[in-house]
C-alpha cells in the first residue's frame, strides 16, 4: 500500500512540475499553479481568455474549460486537438507542453512580437 502513495505522490509531483513549467514559460509565475482559483485566472491570461471567471457557473464552467485549454493550446503553437488534450487528459497533456519544446507565442496565438514588427513596417 506504501508503495501505492509513493507512485502517487511522485505522479503529482510531476503533474504540478509540468504545470508549472507551462506557466514559467508563459512568463507568469509557476507558483501560481498550486493556487486554487487564481490558477484559472493565470491560465486565462496566458490564453487571453477573458472571461475565466465563468468557471463559477456550473454547466457554463464545462465549456468554459474547453475554451481556457483550446486557447492556452493556441498561445504555444498547437492546434484545437492539443487544447482538448489539455481537458480531458491534462495530466498527460500539460507534461508534454512545459517540458517539451513548445513556446509561448503570445495570448491565444496571438504573436505580439510579430504585430509590433509588423507596425513598424507601416509607419
């Protein structure tokens, strides 16, 4: 039975490490992660997903999960697919996104960087 827990700790463990991963490469604090309800906030922002606070409504807080995921998927690069990864199976899902070689793009995919270029070049 110890052993049981042991795998289980280890797994969460890892679990919040990819998490927090995730959130240090979207330049937001890691810590943020294991706060409940402010991580839903972090992860809004780093998706650019305005209306996080609707995870309070139940029924709405389903879809709204779908979409917060979806966007995050979006702001490293990925498709739609990765985003219900990230919903259904975030365990598995959010490890593969802070540790492998995915970057933050910008806010739903959005590549800030490249609009400000762009700007530049219209003056």
């Amino acid at each position: 039975m110890e052993l049981f827990f042991i795998f289980y700790f280890a797994l969460v463990i890892f679990i919040i490490a990819g998490i927090w991963k995730t959130f240090e490469k979207a330049n937001q604090p890691g810590w943020a992660c294991i706060v409940p309800v402010y991580n839903y906030y972090i992860m809004g922002k780093i998706g650019g997903v305005k209306n996080w606070w609707l995870i309070f409504i139940p029924i709405i807080n389903i879809y709204i999960i779908f979409v917060i995921m979806i966007a995050i998927a979006k702001s490293f690069g990925k498709d739609t697919a990765f985003g219900i990864g990230l919903a259904l199976l975030g365990f598995i899902f959010f490890p593969v996104l802070g540790f492998g070689n995915a970057t933050y793009i910008g806010p739903n995919g959005e590549n800030v960087l490249q609009n400000d270029v762009n700007s530049l070049g219209q003056n």
